[in-house]
C-alpha cells in the first residue's frame, strides 16, 4: 500500500481585497425611520405593560413589578444603541458586476451578490419613506439560504439608478448568452 498521500489545490484562485472597496453609507434619513418604528413599539409596549399592570397589580410584589420595569428599561435602552451604534454599518457599493451590501455591528455581514445571479427586483417606498424621499431596492437570487438582499434608506435617484443599472447589466447578460430580454 502506497503511503504516500496528496491533495494539492486544484484552483489558485485570488481572492479580492474587501478591504480597499468603498462602500457608501445609506441616507442619514433612515434613522428617522427606523427611530419612529422604535417608538410606536415602545409606545404599543409600555401600553400592554400598562394594562397588565392595571389589571394584576395586587397580584405582583413590588419587588417584581421593579424587575419587570428595570427589564423593560435595559430591553429600551438596548435596542437605542443597538440601533444607533449599528446603523453607522449599513453600507453598500454597486460594482461592475455585483452588489455589495454590509450591516451589522456585533455580527458584521457583507453579501456580494452577482448581477447574473439575480431573479428579479423590487423598489418600494412606504408612506414615512415618502415624506423623507427615500426608497428601498430589494434583489432576489435563486438561492435558498438568505441570498435575498434589501437596502433600506437610499435616496430616490439612486434607488431607481441602481435598479436601472442591475436591469440593464442582466439584459446585457441575457442578449450574449442568446437568451430573451430581462
């Protein structure tokens, strides 16, 4: 029996630096947003603790009824600074042939996602985002675990510049590969 074994790399693939991409920041006006839907949860919150503290207070100690507020409190603040300290990391970079989006501040996650890849897209805009002049672009690949993508806060011009550019690359992608227009 021969002994001697090996596996050698098959690909030498060189892999990009991520580090030197410049990535560009969603409209400072999403924190708007995203502090409104805050606030209405805080306000639908401290309603239902409320009513359920109208309705059992004989039934708690005080020394519970300060735990629950003490909990309700941190959970507040929490989700504050979760919000304020993570929305400085919602970035995104449109390429030659992908997207590149980044969020996250205790779990930091960058998606690429190449533009022959993509199903179809979505822009939407809510009533706030209206006021605000501001959409969302979501993309759809075919993968199955969380390939899907959606960038809230962008500016109006840019959503619509970058849902024409992605449109008019996989059209592009479609005419050489012989297929039909996207």
């Amino acid at each position: 029996m021969n002994q001697n074994f090996q596996n050698s790399q098959i690909f030498d693939l060189e892999i990009p630096d991520f580090s030197e991409l410049k990535l560009t920041a969603v409209s400072s006006k999403y924190l708007k947003i995203i502090l409104l839907n805050l606030t209405l949860f805080f306000i639908f919150l401290v309603g239902v603790m409320s009513t359920a503290f109208y309705f059992f207070y004989f039934d708690l100690s005080k020394i519970q009824m300060l735990s629950i507020i003490i909990g309700v409190l941190l959970l507040i603040i929490f989700l504050i600074l979760n919000t304020l300290i993570g929305f400085k990391f919602r970035k995104y970079a449109i390429r030659e042939h992908d997207l590149v989006y980044q969020h996250g501040w205790l779990k930091r996650t960058l998606m690429i996602i190449p533009f022959n890849r993509i199903q179809h897209i979505k822009v939407e805009q809510g009533w706030f985002s209206k006021i605000l002049q501001l959409k969302s672009i979501s993309v759809f690949t075919a993968g199955v675990n969380g390939g899907d993508v959606t960038i809230n806060g962008l500016p109006e011009d840019i959503a619509e510049g970058i849902n024409n550019h992605i449109r008019r690359n996989i059209s592009k992608e479609n005419k050489e590969n012989g297929g039909e227009n996207a």
